[in-house]
C-alpha cells in the first residue's frame, strides 16, 4: 500500500468516474484501475461496486475512504509541520464556506498569502451542515459557517459577527429613490434567492414571515455567481449579506438598506479539536484570531 493507491481512491470518490479520476491523478484509466484492485487485494475486501461504470462503494470502501482521508491529513500534516519548523507554510489551505455571508475570505487569504506566500488556497462554497462534516472528515482544514449547531467539544471556533443583509441590484435595471426600502416593497420585487433550507435562506424566510409576507422568488440557486449573473442581466434583485465585498464599488451593482435585517445565528470560524490537525489549520486559524482581534 501507498499513498498513492490512497490519493487515487479519494479521486474517485470525488469524481465518481473511473476516467475523471484517472485524468484528476494524471494516470491512465487502465493504470487506476490496476492500483485500486490491487490495494483491495491487499486488503482482501471489495472496496468498488463496479459495472460498466463506477457504481459506488461498498460498505467495506466507504470505512476504508474515511481512514484513506485521515491518512492523507496526516500525510499532508507531517509535511507542513516540517515546513512550520522551518518557518514556512507550505501546502494548501482548504477552507469550506456558507454562500451569502457576511465574511470576505478574499480579504483573509489575500493577508495570509502577502505573510506565506507559498500558501495556496482552496475554497469550497458549502452548507453549514456540509462543512462540519468536511472539517470531522478532515476533508477541509477551517469552515466559515453559522455557529447554531457546532459541538464544542469537538471544534474550536471564535465568532465573526452577525450577517447584515441588504437589498443587491443592478442600477441599469432597476431604480429605487432613497437608501432603505421596506420588507413590503422588497417582497413585490422578482427575487433571486439562496435554495430553501440553507441556514441564510431560513432568516431571510423568517424577516418575510414575520411581517405577514411570502414572497414567490423568481429564481433559486445554491449558486451565488448565478445569483450574480441573474442580478447583471436585470433578471432578479437579490437579498444578499453586507460587509461581504459584493458592497464595494462595482460598476452597476447597488445596494438598499432593509430594516432590522440580519441573520439570527451568529458567523464563525470553525476548526477540528481532535488530530490530525495541520500546522496550516493552526497557524491560519491563530491569523484569523489577529484579524478580526479575539482574544486566545
């Protein structure tokens, strides 16, 4: 066995596809194909239900997958903790976040890459449910997601503040008198919203409800560069977080105030507690603690 034949089968399972997989991996398909059975002979377990195409994993696969991810963390780890004693941060930094939100994660990498600038980045946009599995799974390194439903007994976290919203729209489309509009007059609008059930979506249902409204948004999407496209093309407005980048200066794009507008759980950045844990997570995370000046 070896790292390899580990980093092959977390490809597939990312990709679902023997061919992806193989291309992911800069192999053949033929050659995957060969490496993965021949880890399952050393296992003696069937870890791929195959057909003409991949089928999945078995049950023996999946448990074998998650201690393949904890492998490759440490894997990984072992090599940025070298480079942390060297006095680099070398590696990537994965980092999961809710759609829609009041935090700009260019504004902290662009930091974190002028301080490590062999640090690169990978950002994943994910429910809040998502990147607690993702951080549990070591599939991320930090998650930036509503704090409501994270154990602290399994991930340290420090809050980032709440989520202010406003209404975004495009200033050729559409023009509005003043710089606050009421829920009434936002709900009569054709909106562009966040897909249902995502934890944004819920305050900005709950804002609706309370004042007696529901409106029928025109366009859903767990997207938020669609929800941008269809706001360009004059198509929707959309209720969308302050404080996110979205509120500077960019050309046609305009934000209104809406009242007492904010989602209800607080925002926060969320690390695991438990090994392995990388030097990168640590040092990102303890940058992120300067940043936004919580105290240790």
């Amino acid at each position: 066995m070896d790292i390899k034949q580990l980093k092959f089968l977390i490809a597939l399972d990312e990709t679902r596809h023997f061919g992806q997989a193989a291309a992911r991996c800069h192999i053949t398909q033929p050659t995957l194909s060969m490496r993965l059975r021949n880890l399952e002979d050393e296992l003696d377990l069937v870890l791929v239900n195959r057909g003409q195409r991949f089928e999945g994993f078995t049950q023996a696969g999946e448990r074998v997958l998650a201690w393949a991810r904890t492998l490759l963390a440490a894997h990984d780890g072992l090599f940025a903790e070298a480079a942390a004693c060297r006095g680099q941060l070398v590696g990537s930094l994965r980092l999961g976040l809710v759609p829609l939100s009041s935090f700009n994660p260019v504004n902290y990498i662009q930091g974190l890459s002028g301080t490590y600038p062999e640090l690169k980045f990978s950002l994943s946009s994910l429910s809040s449910d998502e990147i607690i599995a993702g951080l549990g799974n070591n599939q991320l390194d930090l998650g930036v997601c509503y704090l409501d439903h994270v154990n602290p007994n399994y991930f340290e976290f420090f809050e980032i503040g709440e989520t202010r919203v406003g209404l975004l729209y495009d200033n050729r489309h559409f023009h509005f008198e003043g710089t606050q509009m009421s829920w009434e007059d936002a709900a009569k609008l054709p909106l562009g919203m966040i897909t249902t059930g995502m934890h944004y979506r819920k305050s900005i249902d709950l804002s609706f409800r309370s004042r007696g409204l529901n409106p029928q948004p025109i366009l859903e999407s767990d997207s938020t560069y669609q929800l941008l496209q269809a706001i360009h093309q004059g198509f929707c407005c959309a209720i969308t977080p302050l404080d996110s980048g979205l509120e500077e200066p960019i050309e046609h794009l305009s934000f209104m105030q809406l009242p007492d507008a904010s989602v209800l759980a607080p925002l926060g950045l969320v690390m695991r507690k438990t090994e392995p844990r990388s030097a990168i997570a640590e040092k990102c995370f303890a940058e992120a603690r300067t940043l936004f000046g919580v105290e240790v």
